[in-house]
C-alpha cells in the first residue's frame, strides 16, 4: 500500500507538471492541486489565515465590467461557501486582501482605480469589516488622511495583536501631476507611507518609510515581538533599485538599510518586489535581482538583532517574484518562478541559513499571467504550504498544497 501511494503521488507531480523532468520520490517535495470554488474568468489572488489557522482565500471574478471580490476558508480538505465581499464596475489594482484578524473578525482591503485626467494612476483603498464571517460588511472607508495620494501598484496590509491592522502603502501625493509626462523636469518621486489602524479603522498617524521608492514593485510586511518590517525595492541615486527593509511600529521608523548591495541600475520599475516573514528570533527576506547581468532568486537570512548575512542565490535562471516562509526548523521554503526554455515555470525549496538548498520541485510549467497578475502567493497552515498563481490559459488562480 505504501509503495502504492508513492506511485500515485509521483504520477500526480508529473501530471501537474506538464510533462517536466522529475527527479526521485525522496528528493523531492509533495504537491497536490486544490480546486479553487470560483466561477467564470478569475484572478488577483491572495493567501492569508484566521486566528485559529485555517487557509483564507480570496480572489476577483470579472464577467465584463463588474470586478467581484470573493474568499473561501480551506479547512480539513473542505471549503466554506464562498463569500462576497464587494462588486463594483471600477477596475481593481492591487490584489484585494480578507484577513483573519486577531478577535476572530475578519477584515477586507481593496484597492479601486479613479479616473483622474491628471493622474492615470490614482486609486482608493478601502477596507471593510465583518464579524460574522463575510457573510456582512460595514460599510467602505478610506483609511488614510485627506492629503494621501494612493499610488495603484500595491499595498501591504498585516494584523497585529488586538485588532489592530498595519497599512503600508505607495503614496504620489509629491509628484507634479501637472507637468508634462514628457517633460524633463518632471517629478518622479514616490513615497512608502504606514499607518497602524486601530479596531475602528479610521486613520491613525501616517509614518514615511521612505521617502523615494520604486514605483510599481510590490512591498511586503510582517510583525514579530510588537515590531513591524516592510521589505520593498529602494529607489536610489544612479537609478539603483535593490531592496531595502525598515523596522517599525506605531510610533514612527526604528532602523533601515539595505538588505544587500545588488546595485542592480535600471532606469525603469521591474515590478518584481521583495517578500519578508519575521520569527520571534529570525528574518528571511526572499527577492529579484539583476545587478550582476542575469536574473537571480536570492535569500537573505538574518537574526533579529543583527544585519542580514550574504544573501543565498537560489536560482540563477529566475524570473523573480520569490516568496519566503521561515520553518519551525530554522529553514526557509521558498516559491519562486524560472525560466525553463521555452517556458517558465514554479518552483518551491526548502533552504537553510547555511545556503543549502534541498527539495527543490517544479510544481509547474507553462505560462504566467503578466502584471498585475503575475506574482505568486505563498502562506503556511500546519505542515503544509500553499501556493497560488492565476494561470492566462485557463483564465483562472490556481493553488497547490505542499507537504513538508
């Protein structure tokens, strides 16, 4: 019977796969194909987990204008139904969010374009609250001050203890929307913004994380012993874009620096951000880079006290959207996308601090939506990782379970 499994398992990687190479049962990590409970074309997925550690997923379904926001809970090889959160004729930039927050309440975060002559990419974030699982909401608010001036690309949001919600956000509120796009002079600056809601959601003091940052990539956030980090890619004299962090809190900016000296120089955003998951004693911080000429997946482990140590290369074929979660271990499993040929596909592994990489597994190969679907969503509940990305063929997120 155990040898019967094995098989199975091994036909079903293989299939999953697409016809990739496969290496032996033992060297390899266990992935499954979950069946998603949505309807129809779909796409900006997100993973988070409730409070008492279930898989929340949520996504948008588009049939012609309307965008509609909708989640499930994965629990014991079983969905909840499926929840509506928002519909709307508006186009949704970032990936909306559901958050299992720390009370048991759930909260939901969208981003909504406006259309605005002067500034094509302006848009609103809102959030949302329920108490009774999705089933209602309160009513939208913009949880940020009247000078704010959202940037579309991305937002980064992570519950907090009692309630609480970390907002970080890109903010054009100083660029000249005024000048000519043409124009020489033009003001290009972007800012990183942060604010920690409390339980009523309203606004609270806005923090400057940085005040100059590459526009489009996405950033990333976590918390650990009451201390935030937010990961994102810096935008530096010369045009340098490599990736920085700062530690935070409610209070205001602790430290930053850069994670590694990449000096990656590209006159242009790769929309190819940074992620970060913090322990109680360890950071990992997984990201892009192309300073050195070629795309590389690198890894950057660091204890909380002290500066990251040289970075891991992972792969040095990448296409770049790494994720990294930190095992109980001390290792990191880490999901990123490669190129293969033709092709590109997903990969995950399992790292350690002292650079080796073991696992490593195609979970699949093929095609990959373009921004701004084309980034992946990694989150752990037990011993098991999922992993989601939206597939432009089937015109649908996909998600996978993998064993660890």
């Amino acid at each position: 019977m155990k040898l019967l499994i094995i098989k199975i398992m091994a036909v079903a990687s293989l299939l999953l796969c697409q016809g990739c190479q496969t290496t032996s049962v033992s060297e390899k990590l266990q992935v499954r194909e979950l069946t998603l409970p949505a309807v129809g074309v779909n796409q900006h997925h997100h993973l988070a987990h409730t409070s008492d550690d279930k898989l929340i997923v949520s996504w948008v379904e588009t049939k012609g204008p309307k965008n509609t926001v909708r989640f499930a809970i994965y629990d014991n090889a079983a969905w909840s139904p499926t929840q509506t959160v928002i519909s709307t004729d508006s186009k949704l930039a970032a990936s909306p969010v559901v958050l299992g927050m720390s009370d048991s309440s759930l909260t939901a975060a969208w981003m909504q374009s406006v259309k605005n002559e002067k500034d094509p990419y302006a848009a609103n974030i809102y959030l949302a609250h329920s108490k009774d699982g999705g089933q209602t909401w309160t009513a939208p608010l913009k949880p940020y001050g009247e000078q704010a001036r959202i940037y579309d690309a991305q937002m980064s949001l992570t519950p907090l203890p009692d309630a609480l919600l970390a907002l970080v956000w890109t903010d054009s509120r100083h660029v000249n929307h005024d000048e000519d796009e043409t124009s020489p002079n033009k003001t290009s600056r972007y800012q990183l913004m942060a604010a920690v809601l409390g339980k009523d959601r309203l606004v609270g003091k806005e923090i400057t994380l940085d005040n100059d940052v590459c526009s489009c990539c996405s950033v990333n956030t976590d918390v650990a012993n009451d201390e935030l980090m937010t990961v994102y890619r810096d935008h530096l004299k010369g045009e340098v874009r490599d990736i920085s962090a700062v530690r935070w809190n409610h209070d205001g900016v602790i430290h930053a620096a850069p994670v590694h000296d990449d000096h990656w120089v590209i006159n242009g955003c790769p929309s190819n951000g940074p992620s970060v998951d913090l322990s109680d004693k360890q950071t990992v911080v997984a990201w892009f880079s192309a300073g050195d000429g070629k795309g590389t997946l690198r890894l950057g482990f660091a204890s909380n006290s002290n500066a990251f140590k040289p970075p891991i290369v992972v792969d040095d074929h990448a296409i770049g959207f790494g994720k990294a979660l930190l095992l109980d271990d001390g290792s990191a499993v880490v999901a990123w996308r490669s190129n293969a040929g033709s092709e590109e596909e997903l990969l995950v592994a399992r790292v350690t601090p002292g650079g080796e990489v073991t696992e490593r597994t195609t979970v699949f190969r093929g095609s990959f939506a373009r921004w701004p679907s084309n980034y992946l969503s990694l989150e752990k509940i037990g011993n098991e990782v999922y992993i989601a990305w939206t597939d432009p063929i089937k015109k649908t997120v996909r998600l996978v379970a993998v064993a660890l």
